[in-house]
C-alpha cells in the first residue's frame, strides 16, 4: 500500500486521490460518513447507500438508454443549453 499526502485547506477540504476514488469505487454524488477511529488520529470513510427503494437495487438501463435517446435528438445548441441548466442546477 503506498501512501499518498493530502493538506486540508483552510475550510477543511480535502481531495480523496483519483487512484482511492477508483480503487474504492467513489463516485460524483456519492454520500460518504467519516467515523472516528478508535486511536482518536484516524479517519474512516464509508461510501453510504441512501435511498427511498434500496431493496429494489439500481435502476435499470432502460433509464439510462431513454436519457441518451433523449439528449441525441436535441441539436447541438439544444444540447448546450441543457447542459447549461443542469450545470447550473446542480451547482444549487
């Protein structure tokens, strides 16, 4: 296992390494929980699964292929434009 340093910044920010994102499967939106360890100087950090339907498990790819139907028969300027807003809600 080879360690990698981080500084916490001033707001108490940190960056998880791109290599431990992929590693460890962490994604854009995921919900993490930071437990303290039980030596009182370390840190664990649980990917969490909240949800209304756990039980049902992930959506299927129906979703996902309607979405990209969707977004290949908009124009390019229709496109921008919804990527615009999403970025935007999103940022909220």
């Amino acid at each position: 296992m080879s360690v990698i340093y981080r500084i916490m910044g001033k707001k108490g920010r940190i960056t998880i390494p791109f290599e431990t994102r992929i590693k460890l499967g962490f994604a854009y939106n995921d919900v993490l929980s930071f437990t303290e360890g039980r030596d009182g100087k370390s840190v664990i950090v649980r990917r969490e699964r909240i949800c209304d339907n756990c039980a049902k498990g992930p959506p299927d790819d129906r979703s996902l292929t309607a979405a990209k139907g969707l977004i290949d028969s908009l124009t390019e300027d229709q496109q921008r434009a919804a990527l615009i807003y999403l970025n935007a809600k999103w940022g909220e």
